[in-house]
C-alpha cells in the first residue's frame, strides 16, 4: 500500500504531494499504481520527473510513456473537448504544434539550450516560468516605422489598459525594434502607445536579415544580456507578443517563436483578453476535469472560407508552459492611437555580440523599384471587378471618375482582372496591374466606405476587404455571394449606376458620411 493513491488526486495535486517524498522506493510503487489504475499520461511524466530530481534515474530513461506521445505545445480545441457545461459557445480553433525531441543530458537545467541538430539550439519551454508584458515588433523600412508598427502599439495599448482594469496588474507595452540608427525611432514608439521601447543598433542590420534579427529578437525576449540592458525586467519571457503580417513579419513571427518554443497565430484582424474553460484532458491533465485559464490571449483571424472566423488560443500543458502567446496581425486591422511626443518612457538599447557568420548573405548593390500603390489609409475605396468585361477600358474609366468625385479615395481591382485577357486602352491600363489586387493575395483595406462594382464576392476576396465600415455592392447578378455581406446592394448595370453615382457625389447628393451612417438614400 503506497503513502498516496494516486487515482485519489488530481495532476496537479499528485505533482504537489510527490514533491514531499524523497524515498525513491516509493515513488516507484506510486508510479505501478497509476499504471494499474487510471495509467495517465501525465501523471507518469510527473513521477518521472521526481525521480530524475531525486536523482534515481536519468532523464534519458523512460517509464512506459511510449515515444512521441508526450503532450506538447497547443492544441485543436473541438466541443467535445469543451463540452457543452464549459462558459461560452464558441469553438476556439487552437493551432497545432509538433513535437520536438530534446536530447538533454541528466544535469542539465531544461532552461539551458540544449543541442538539438547539427545547426540548431533549442530552448525547452519553462514550468513555472515567470511572464509578463505585450512585446510588439515594430518593422522599420527605409529609417521609418511601418504604418502597421503604430497600429499594433495602439491596439496594444489598450488590451493592456483594459488588462490592468481587469486583472490589476499594471503590466507594460514593450516595442522592440532594430536597425541601423534606430534610437529616435524607439523614441516614436513610446509617443505611439509603448511604456518600454527596447532597440538593437548596427549597420549591417539596415535591411532585414532572417539569422540577426531571429536571434536578437530571442536575446531580447528571454532577457539576455548586460545587466543595464535587462535590469529593467524581473520575468523569464514575454506573456503576449504580436508581429505584422508582412513579409518580413510573417518570416521572423514563424522563427521568434519557434526559439522560444511557443506558438503562433498567423494573419490575425482581432485580440482581446479572457479567460477561457477547458476539459481537454491534453490541458487538463486528465479526463472529466475542467480547467481555467487566465489572462489567455484571444486572437481572432479569417478561416479559409473567409465567411467565418476562428479564435486561436496558446495554452499551457501541465507542467510545460508555452509563452509568449503569439499573433501576427493584418495590416490595416486597428487604429493607431494619436501620438503624444511628451509620453514618458524607457529607451533601452540592447546589448548583444553579433556573430559575423549571421551576415555571410551581403547586398553589394540594389536598385530601388518604383513606390508601389498603397490602398490603404484612404476613406473610400471603389473596386472593379469581371463586371466590366463588356468594355474593359470604359468600365475602368467610370471607377475612376466615381475616385476622381470623392476627397480621399483610390482604386483597386479583384484578381479576376489581374489574371483576364482584357485589353486596356490608353492610360487606364495602369490601373490593370497586380499592385492594386485586394484579396487573400493582394493588399487587405479598411476604408470607411468601400464601393465594390461588378465584383462577385469570391471569398479571397472577401478576406482583404470585410472590415470595410460600409459596403455597397453593385451587381446584376442578385444571387452574388457579395451580397450576404454587403451593407447595401443595388441590383443594375455598373455601367449604369456608376456614372449616376458619380454625379450624385459631385452634386452633393449623397456625401460619404451619409452613406456611412445608413441615411444615404433610398436604395
């Protein structure tokens, strides 16, 4: 008979209890009876590891858990996972990580690296680490901030003024950033919303490089480096961090996070913080159990239908915490706060040795192509679509002309006219080219109110344009998919209602602000 029957406790429980036996005797006698009773997989791993603490075995022998079925990283959460008793209805769709093999010797502090691959160092994540703060990459181009840096600052602003109302923690803003030069850009970053702006300077980091930036983003992360540079922070790793969806973004959200063994929620257009209710045992623990977390980063993105939306969440397993909680954010999705130049913050510069292997890729020379056409910022945006097939070149000239007759406004084209055979004459083939797509592949818009004429609705499209304010769809067709997700829907020809749309506009007729509203008209 052991001194604690397992099956009587929780993991959480036994994991406490088993921290007062030091008899390794009997924590193999605890060890037979969880496997002759409810045989959970992490229980196992919890008395494992208290038998490589007392020194009784090496953490390179096993104790039944076979290979591959340790529960790492994040999970699909389904509701039969949640079951119908756990708070909310929505099904939060959790993204999947694999699971990496970590070769550690018995002496090792699993905080330490560890090496992994011939290449590669891999750092385990943290048990009852110790997290805190909303770290923001802010990407640079040509010694300015991407427009998509002050968005993410804004909105990270106030998910952790809100945090500090709910929770009552005062947790900071960290905006991290690295270039060549970049100090005054830190500077902008606390008028933007950040309390702690962190930066690396270099000039060989002028242009984004994988290896340098990957690394000095990790460094930063785990608070590595001199003491003036870290002692401004008392945790282990962020709690949240989000990146921007651009290419770069994209590239260095994928490999920070994979350093620091977490997970990642890609091309997200919303964030808020709760708690969340769970019975997957792979959370849990264990079957029939309900768990709560707190203060869970909830991030919402587009699934591939582009109809619906997704929640994705980065939670932890039982003694193996994944953090920071992470997110990559459309461009475009949030507000940036209006900046305040006289907002005190702290300005930290980094300190890290960069390795000359890091930089073996050199750019000897470049040339600069022309400024591609930004879509976004603007107020209203008119797209054309397979509509105007009839007569390609007068049907881009009445989307122009409707552009022409609002203050703030541009012109964008669905792929459908990017990939036609329609032949543009004179200058209004311009318009035709790949750099005014909006779409899944093309550039996602925002505007207050977005005019789309002769557009199906297809769902790629759909995806670059649906956090539009107003949207008013022009179609033929009354069985258009745009149509279930426009605001208003005039059934004509957009060779017709364009120009009358246009004039009504120039008249004074109908204003922007009307339409937005929903007092434009009667149609």
């Amino acid at each position: 008979m052991t001194a604690i029957d397992p099956d009587e406790h929780t993991v959480d429980e036994l994991t406490e209890q088993l921290e007062t036996i030091e008899e390794s005797s009997e924590l193999q006698a605890i060890l037979e009876a969880e496997q002759a009773g409810q045989n959970r997989d992490t229980a196992r791993e919890a008395i494992h590891a208290r038998l490589e603490a007392t020194g009784e075995i090496g953490s390179d022998e096993t104790d039944g858990v076979e290979a591959g079925t340790e529960t790492e990283g994040e999970y699909e959460e389904t509701k039969e996972d949640v079951g119908e008793e756990a708070d909310g209805e929505e099904v939060d769709e959790v993204a999947e990580t694999e699971d990496e093999e970590l070769a550690a010797s018995e002496d090792e502090d699993e905080s330490e690296p560890a090496e992994q691959t011939r290449d590669k160092k891999h750092v385990r994540a943290l048990s009852n680490g110790h997290y805190e703060d909303m770290w923001v990459f802010c990407e640079t181009q040509r010694g300015e901030l991407l427009e998509v840096s002050r968005e993410m600052l804004g909105k990270a602003r106030g998910l952790m003024d809100q945090f500090a109302d709910d929770y009552g923690d005062e947790e900071r803003v960290v905006a991290f950033l690295m270039g060549d030069d970049c100090e005054d850009l830190a500077e902008e970053c606390i008028a933007y919303g950040a309390d702690v702006a962190v930066y690396h300077d270099d000039d060989r980091l002028e242009r984004f490089l994988h290896k340098p930036y990957t690394e000095i983003s990790a460094h930063m992360a785990r608070g590595e480096g001199t003491v003036e540079s870290t002692d401004w922070r008392e945790y282990d790793k962020p709690r949240y961090i989000l990146f921007p969806a651009t290419n770069n973004g994209r590239d260095l959200s994928a490999k920070v996070q994979a350093e620091l063994d977490s997970g990642l929620a890609s091309d997200c257009s919303d964030l808020f913080i709760e708690e969340e209710v769970v019975s997957n045992p792979v959370k849990t623990g264990e079957p029939g159990v309900k768990k709560t977390f707190e203060k869970v980063l909830h991030m919402k993105r587009p699934d591939f239908s582009g109809f619906e939306y997704s929640t994705i969440l980065c939670l932890d397993n039982p003694n193996r915490e994944f953090h920071p909680q992470g997110a990559s954010i459309i461009p475009g999705s949030f507000d940036p706060i209006e900046p305040d130049h006289e907002r005190d913050g702290l300005v930290v510069e980094h300190d890290m040795e960069l390795e000359d292997e890091w930089f073996r890729v050199e750019i000897t020379e470049h040339d600069q192509l022309e400024a591609g056409v930004d879509l976004t910022g603007h107020e209203v945006v008119v797209c054309l679509g397979r509509g105007i097939a009839d007569d390609p070149t007068e049907g881009m000239e009445l989307g122009l002309e409707l552009v022409d007759a609002f203050g703030d406004a541009e012109l964008g084209i669905t792929r459908g006219i990017v990939t036609s055979s329609y032949q543009f004459e004179g200058h209004v083939e311009q318009y035709s080219k790949e750099e005014r797509q909006i779409g899944e592949t093309g550039q996602v818009v925002a505007p207050e109110l977005y005019v789309a004429a002769g557009v199906s609705g297809a769902v790629q499209h759909k995806v670059g344009m649906d956090e539009s304010d107003t949207i008013v769809a022009i179609n033929t067709d009354t069985d258009a998919r745009i149509r279930d997700f426009s605001d208003y829907f005039l059934e004509g020809d957009l060779f017709e209602v364009l120009p009358r749309l246009t004039e009504a506009v120039k008249s004074g007729d109908i204003e922007l602000e009307a339409v937005a509203d929903g007092s434009g008209g009667d149609d």
